[in-house]
C-alpha cells in the first residue's frame, strides 16, 4: 500500500518533535483493527481508552481545539 517505512517515520518523529509514543505497524493490524482509511487519522479515547470520535484527516490547532470543545460537552 506504500507505506512509509520505519526510517521515515523515524525522520518525521524527529523533524517535527513528536513527543508522544508512536511506534511502527509492521503487519498493518492496527489499521485493520481501527478501519483506517485515510492519513492522518487522530483517535480520542475516553479515560476507558474506549474510542469517542474519529477525525480522518489533517488537524490544525483551531480544529482540534473544537473537536475537544465538543468531546467536553
């Protein structure tokens, strides 16, 4: 499917800064298990870690502080 491999992501994590945990999905189960269908995709999780809204696409910071706006009410 193309994916990127580990060296790009590893590349992004440390042009961008990520802080968060990330990790490769060689056998592509977490796309599966999630129906990933576009990229990025962000998942918000409840104190469960149960999903509570998915967002296919890219966030800005405007986005995504209204996609949390909402998750408050």
């Amino acid at each position: 499917l193309g994916f990127d491999s580990i060296e790009d992501g590893q590349e992004f994590v440390s042009e961008f800064g990520v802080s968060y945990a990330i990790g490769p999905d060689g056998d592509g189960s977490i796309l599966k298990d999630y129906n990933v269908s576009n990229f990025p995709t962000t998942f918000f999780l409840d104190s469960e870690h149960k999903q509570v809204r998915k967002w296919a696409g890219p966030l800005n910071e405007a986005k995504l502080e209204e996609l949390i706006q909402e998750l408050l009410q």
